[in-house]
C-alpha cells in the first residue's frame, strides 16, 4: 500500500526523481509525474494500464506558466481560461517544441489546466515542470475521488499519495478546444456548458460516441464499474430485472427502503449528485449486489455530464 499523506515537499523530491505519485485535484485524483521527463510519462501509463494513444493531461499552476508549454492565443480560449482557472476547465491547445510527443500521443495539440485545489497549486508552485495526470483509476475503471480509492487500486504500484480529502467537484474537467475556428466541447465534466456560454456564447458538443474515438476518454465503454449497470426508470427496472441483489442510485425526494440504495442528491441538486457520483457507483460495485441500475438526471447542469458518465458505464448492456 501507498503512504497517504499532505507533505507537498515529499512529493515534490519523488517527482523531481521521475517517480509517479497521487495527487489531489478538485474533480478527481489524478497519477501524476514529470511532464518533461519521459520515463516518468510512461510508467504512468504503465502503472494506469492505458493504452500509448490516450494523450495525458499537463497540470500548472498559472496561466503565465501556460505560455511556456502550449499557444494560448485564441481570445475565446483565454477569456474561459481567465474566468475559470483555477476550475475545472482542460484546454486543448497547440503545444510547444518543449513538451514530449508521448504526452500528447503525437499530436499537436496538449490538454492543459490549473486545477484548483490548495495543496496540489502550492505543489505545482514548488516544483519548475508542469505534470502530467490522468485520473488515478485502472484504464476503464470509474475515477476516485477520495485518497483511499486510490491507494485501494493502485497502492502496490505507487510510494505516495497526497492527501487532500474528497474532491469538491467529484466530476473530471470538461475539455475545450477550436477546430475550425468553432470552440467544441470534448468532454463534459465539471464544469457546465451553460457557465462557458454565458462567457462565450453557443459552444458546439463534439463528445465522441464511437468506439474509435479521438480520446479514449470519450469511448462509448468507460467509466465503467465491474457489474452490469442499467439505466431508466427505477420501478419499471426492478419489476423487469429478475436479479435479486441490486444497487439502486437515485436523485431526488423518493426512497426505496427495501433495497440498498444510494441517493445522489436528496434536495435535487446536480452539483451534489457529482460530488456522490462516483463514490456511490464503486458502494455499489463493492456490494453484494448483483447489477446496480440508476436514472437519468436532468439534462442541465452537471446533470448533463452524470448522465454522460452514467451512459458509458452502462455501454456494454445496451
Ligand atoms: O479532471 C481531470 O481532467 C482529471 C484531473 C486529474 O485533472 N484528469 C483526467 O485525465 O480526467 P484523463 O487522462 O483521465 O482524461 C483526459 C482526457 C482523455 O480522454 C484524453 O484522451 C483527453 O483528455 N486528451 C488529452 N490530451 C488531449 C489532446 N491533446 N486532444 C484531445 N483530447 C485530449
Ligand atoms: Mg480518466
């Protein structure tokens, strides 16, 4: 097992040594190392068990040390950045000679972002790289975001996880970029597209369904747990379902007593249902329950991105 612990100056001696280590973000924990230092970039797909293809994500802390790594000139681009970094906000823009091209899986363009989490900045400040991180789960597997989900499925791989308690937004970011001179959405995450277009106006979605996709985070298959997930509306699914043993996950006012059920938000409220979203689909997947089945959230908000997640990880019983 992995030490947990909140020793930012510890972590930053195992990075500079090309060492990879967990560490907090606001959305959730990301396996983090070197950027610039290749072999450190590649025991982190080693340790996640994710295929070369799938580019990483650098981390900084400022968007003056953006500059140096990436072309951040498209004023839509650095109007979001301004207003939301440190948020939940990745960037894909043109990178610099500087950053290695197995970051970027060869292309040419980086994902980039300053999260905002006080330990993982002042971290981010301590050290002259910026890192790398993809989310510290298993390729496939749903993203943690607590600590003790992390050491629980890679603690034998990693020394050191930087402990920064739950994650405040429980959703990765939403990725954002330009082709064509349109900003596209690549990802739905933390951040809701009403809050871009109030900044930017109309946005287009361009979130990959397919299985051969530009990010594999847009596979039509992941985010997945280990049991059959099966989404629609809860009652009609219990009468259909002949498993026994199920997982309910829920929003809203109504309970279900009879049955191990998780409520993502009891007030209906989005942003709380992201922050259990995850947390809840690894309960259910440690239970003794057989398949979990859930609803759909409302199409707003963050509702937009649970649902996303939720449609991924049901993908192989659809
Ligand atoms: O919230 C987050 O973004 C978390 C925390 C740790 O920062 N990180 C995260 O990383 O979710 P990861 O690797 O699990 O997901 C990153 C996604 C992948 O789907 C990847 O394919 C996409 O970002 N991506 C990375 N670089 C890209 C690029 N140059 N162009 C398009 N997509 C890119
Ligand atoms: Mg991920």
């Amino acid at each position: 097992m992995a030490e947990i612990g909140k020793d930012i100056f510890k972590a930053r001696d195992m990075l500079e040594k090309g060492e990879v280590i967990g560490i907090p973000t606001e959305t959730v924990y990301g396996l983090a190392a070197n950027a610039l230092n290749e072999n450190a970039v590649v025991s982190i797909f080693k340790i996640k068990e994710r295929p070369f293809f799938d580019p990483l994500i650098i981390h900084l802390p400022s968007i003056q040390s953006v500059e140096k790594y990436a072309e951040l000139s498209d004023a839509r681009l650095l109007k979001l950045a301004r207003a939301i970094w440190p948020g939940p906000l990745t960037l894909v823009l043109q990178k610099k000679e500087i950053i290695p091209d197995i970051v970027t899986s060869g292309l040419p363009n980086v994902a980039v972002r300053i999260p905002n989490h006080t330990l993982s900045l002042e971290l981010l400040k301590n050290i002259d790289f910026p890192l790398a991180a993809p989310s510290a789960n298993p390729f496939g597997y749903v993203s943690p975001t607590e600590a003790r989900h992390v050491n629980r499925q890679l603690g034998d791989k990693i020394r050191y996880i930087l402990d920064g308690g739950a994650c405040e937004v429980g959703l990765e970011s939403t990725i954002v970029g330009v082709e064509e001179d349109s900003v596209c959405v690549y990802r739905l995450g933390g951040l809701a597209i009403e809050s871009i277009e109030q900044l930017i106006g109309k946005v287009e979605i361009r979130v990959n369904q397919s299985s051969n996709p530009k990010a594999p985070g847009q596979l039509k298959n992941h985010y997945s747990p280990h049991k059959p997930l099966y989404i629609g509306n809860i009652e009609n699914l219990l009468k259909e379902r002949k498993e026994t043993k199920v997982a309910i996950l829920h929003f809203g006012e109504k309970e279900y007593r009879n049955h191990l059920a998780f409520n993502l938000s009891k007030r209906g409220d989005l942003d709380e249902a992201a922050i259990h979203l995850f947390k809840y689909l690894r309960l259910a997947d440690e239970s003794e329950a057989e398949i979990v089945i859930c609803e759909w959230l409302p199409e707003q908000g963050l509702g937009r991105a649970i649902n996303d997640r939720l449609k991924r990880a049901s993908a192989q019983n659809q």
